[in-house]
C-alpha cells in the first residue's frame, strides 16, 4: 500500500461524489418526469366551468383532474377539543404515553411508547372557489381518508409529565415500569383551508359534482395547499436535486483533477 501514488481516503472521496452524483441526478431525472405527468393535468376550480366540461364529457365524467378550491363542512363542522374558535372537517386526536421500564439483564432502564387513546371524526365536506365562503357551486369530496397526502394540520400539542404519586411508586415496585410523560396531539382539516384534489370527477343528477378516487387506478391524492404552490413545491425539489447533482459532480472533478495534476507534476519531477 505504500506504494500506492494516490491515498485510498482520496479515491474513495472521489469515487463517492461521482456516485452522489449519479444518485442525485437519477432522482432529479425522477423528480423531471413527475413533474411532466402533473403539468398534463387539467386543473378546475369549483365552478360554472367546471359543471359545464362535465356535462359536455362522455358519461358526465372526468378521468383524472385536479381540483383546487377551500374546504367547506357540508354541515355542521367539528369544533377542536382544545383551541377555541377552530373549526375542520376532519379531526385526530391522540394521546401517547411514554414509560420506562427496567432491563435487569442489561441493568438499564429502556423506554417504550403505548396508544392511550385515539379518537378520529369527521364529516362531509366540499371544495368551493377560493374566496366564496356562501357559494351554490361545490364539489363534494369522496371517501378523504382514502386518499393519499398530508393534508391534516397540527393544531394542538401538549406533552404532560408524570407526577411522582405513590400510585407510580408501587407500579415501580410491582412492574418496574414507571410513567414519564403524556403526550397529546389534535390534527385537523381545517374549514377555510386551501386543498387540490387529484382524482376522477363525476356530475351526479344533473347538479352534483363529486371527486373521488379513480377507477382506472391512478392515485387518489389531496395536498393542503393550492394547485400553483404544488407544483412550485415540486420544481423547488427538482432544482435542489439537480443542484446537489451538479455540486457533488463539480467536487469529484476537481479532487480527481487535483490528483491528476499532482501526479503528472512528481512524473515530471523524477524525469528532470
């Protein structure tokens, strides 16, 4: 190894930047062909338009669209558990607790997690255009929970720690567990909140515009947040892919330059 012209920490860098690279444009080549698919979907908005293309569409439907407008409850709408004047359409609360127990093996104490309590509710909603908080014109949204994407907002954390009552005391003695804390998290969709739908969209009786999943099994997607700031999330994702590509290529060619010029420079030396 010793006389190896080139350290092995150097080739390694270099083989590894090259490889990050390769990595990091493959993904960006990925990120590119998504965002192509998702500029050819249509986009609508709950609207006038929108009813007139279904009526107008083979069967009153649309395959696969996007679907940008406000959340509205068909009804009455969930009102948050914790925090006052918060209303949505769709609500999650859990509780977690958080114990320790003790390993008298590796003579440790571990820590372990335990649902105390979840609780999921929801009601009908629609999307409206954006602004119209009284509109006639909607569009029902089918089945949410099935859908995929984050859509849920945390609106409520709190982390409670144990207290030392003599009913942990005698868990301790009995169990060697103890409780640590307890934890507690609302999520909600919010009324008001901006959502894109992407599925099929269907015009029922006439008058009932409903977005529901696909049947041709295309993914059923909602994303809290308009159609633009969608895709300008997705061309963020795509430049930083292509950046990190450009950036780790750049520093593999320039070490490999550097150890290319340093070898010729000592095979010049040795000649003279």
């Amino acid at each position: 190894m010793g006389d190896f012209p080139v350290n092995p920490l150097v080739v390694i860098g270099v083989g590894s930047s090259f490889a990050f690279s390769g990595l990091f444009y493959h993904l960006y080549k990925e990120k590119k062909k998504e965002l192509k698919e998702l500029k050819e979907i249509p986009v609508f908005r709950p609207d006038e338009h929108l009813a007139r293309v279904l009526k107008a569409s083979p069967h009153r439907r649309l395959q696969y669209v996007a679907v940008e407008g406000q959340v509205q409850a068909d009804g009455e709408p969930l009102a948050s558990q914790f925090i006052p004047r918060c209303f949505g359409v769709i609500q999650k609360i859990s509780a977690v607790e958080h114990w320790k127990y003790w390993d008298s093996i590796a003579k440790t104490w571990n820590s372990r997690t335990a649902y105390a309590k979840e609780t999921n509710n929801s009601v009908p909603f629609s999307l409206i255009s954006r602004g119209a908080y009284i509109s006639d014109i909607s569009v029902r949204v089918h089945n949410p929970l099935e859908a995929s994407g984050c859509f849920m907002e945390r609106v409520y954390y709190k982390m409670r720690r144990a207290e030392e009552a003599l009913v942990n005391v005698l868990l301790l003695g009995l169990t060697r567990e103890k409780p640590v804390a307890m934890e507690e998290t609302e999520e909600m969709l919010r009324v008001g909140s901006n959502m894109t739908g992407f599925g099929e969209v269907v015009l029922e009786g006439g008058q009932v515009m409903r977005l529901q999943a696909p049947r041709d099994g295309r993914k059923y997607i909602l994303v809290p947040t308009d159609h633009k700031s969608f895709m300008d999330s997705h061309e963020s994702s795509a430049s930083m892919w292509k950046t990190l590509s450009a950036l780790t290529g750049i520093t593999g060619a320039s070490v490999l330059a550097c150890v290319i010029y340093n070898l010729m420079e000592k095979r010049d030396n040795r000649s003279n």
